[in-house]
C-alpha cells in the first residue's frame, strides 16, 4: 500500500510541475491554485508513504517519478529534446527508481 501511495506522490508531483509551466504561461488564479493543489497532494501522499518506507528510499523515487514525468511531458506537450541522449538518461533515472523499489 506504501508503494502505491509513493507512486501517486510521484504523479502528483509530476502535475505539478505541468502547472508551475501552466502558470508562467498564462498567470492566472486557477493555475496557480492547480500548482498548489497537487504539490500539497504529491506531500502529503510522500509523508504517508515515509512512514513504512525508508526516508532515502522515498525520496529517491518520488524526485525518480517527479523527473522522469516531468521531462516526459515535456517532450510529449511542449515539443522538447527527443535526441537519444536524452532518452537514454531518462531510461537510467527509470531504471534505478524500479531498482530501488526491487532491493527495498
């Protein structure tokens, strides 16, 4: 159930990082409070999750799912960078954010 609760942090956070560029585009109050909304969500969800699974552990793989989406979003919303570079570096944060989960 931790887990779960981690990977909703991690969605959570990736939304938010959807509306902090929603907001520097538009600047209006809606999303603002959308920022607001999911990031007290992607907290919250941590703090639950931090109470079985080890602080480090939690940490780890919420900035894992918070990086990993953000930069996929980008790449699939807002026309960023898919040089294979890229890719393959956001394969490695994957890939070690499951590591974490198989050796936790």
């Amino acid at each position: 159930m931790a887990w779960l609760v981690l990977v909703m942090a991690g969605l959570f956070e990736m939304l938010g990082v959807l509306f902090i560029n929603i907001y520097a585009k538009r600047n209006d109050i809606s999303s603002l409070i959308g920022l607001a909304l999911f990031f007290s969500l992607s907290f919250i969800c941590l703090s639950i999750a931090m109470n079985t699974i080890p602080m480090s552990t939690s940490y780890a793989v919420w900035t894992g799912i918070g990086a990993v989406g953000g930069a996929l979003l980008g790449i699939i919303f807002y026309g960023e960078s898919k040089e294979y570079k890229r890719i393959l570096f956001i394969g490695i944060i994957l890939a070690s954010t499951i590591g974490l989960k198989l050796i936790s």
